[in-house]
C-alpha cells in the first residue's frame, strides 16, 4: 500500500503573505500549480488556492490585496508516512483540493485530488494474468 510520500509533488511553489494576489496568480499560471504554500520562515503559515483567488475575484478584491487577506492560515496538513486513503478523508471532510504534506513542521510536499485519483486509477488498472 502506497503512502502520502509515494504520490504527493514535491515541486512546491511558496509565496510569502506580503505577496500581492496578482503576483502569487501570475506565479501560480507560470508554475502550472492550483495552490501555493504561505510560509513563515520555514514553517508553513497558510495555503493559498485558485479557488481563493476566484474568490477574490468575484468581491472585486485582487488589486493590491496582499496573499495573507485570503489565504488559509494553519491549514490541515498530513505526514508523508501516513495512507493516501486518511488524506483523501481529511480532503473530503473540509471540501480540499490540495493538503500540505509536512514533516517536523516543514513542507516536504502538496497531495491534490489529481494525486489521490493516480492512486486510485492504479488500483484499478487491470493485472496481467
């Protein structure tokens, strides 16, 4: 059985809450990525999504708005040893597209529902006989 570090990215995009909106979006397209950890030094401080920024968007509230007005401060978080099946609930329990995968405090890694559904897809792929 496969573990959160088996399937989560550890290509990590940052951004620091002082970040404007339109700076972390700009950094989030460039990027390819829907979420981008909010840190505090090394410690992991917030989360800031695209849904986020939708939001921002739809109160008129993106120019000038620094990331730490709409990010998700202390958000949920796993360990890299723990089953992607306990990430997937703790998803689904608070309506997350993206958890941070830490270790000792520090992010290591982000899990998206496309990572979870690769495990779920492998699961399902047939066996050869």
């Amino acid at each position: 059985m496969p573990t959160v570090r088996d399937v989560m990215s550890t290509t990590l995009l940052t951004v620091d809450a002082t970040a404007t909106l339109t700076e972390a979006a700009a950094q989030m397209d460039g990027r390819v990525v829907g979420a981008a950890l909010v840190m505090n030094g090394e410690l992991l401080s917030g989360i800031l999504t695209e849904r986020d920024i939708l939001h921002a968007v739809a109160t008129g509230q993106v120019e000038g708005t620094k990331v730490g007005a709409w990010m998700t401060h202390d958000p949920e978080s796993v360990t890299p040893d723990e089953r992607p099946g306990h990430a997937a609930a703790i998803m689904l329990h608070g309506g997350f597209r993206h958890l941070p995968v830490v270790d000792g405090g520090t992010p290591i890694g982000i899990l998206s529902i496309r990572d979870l559904m690769r495990v779920v897809i492998d699961d399902e792929a047939p066996r050869g006989a």
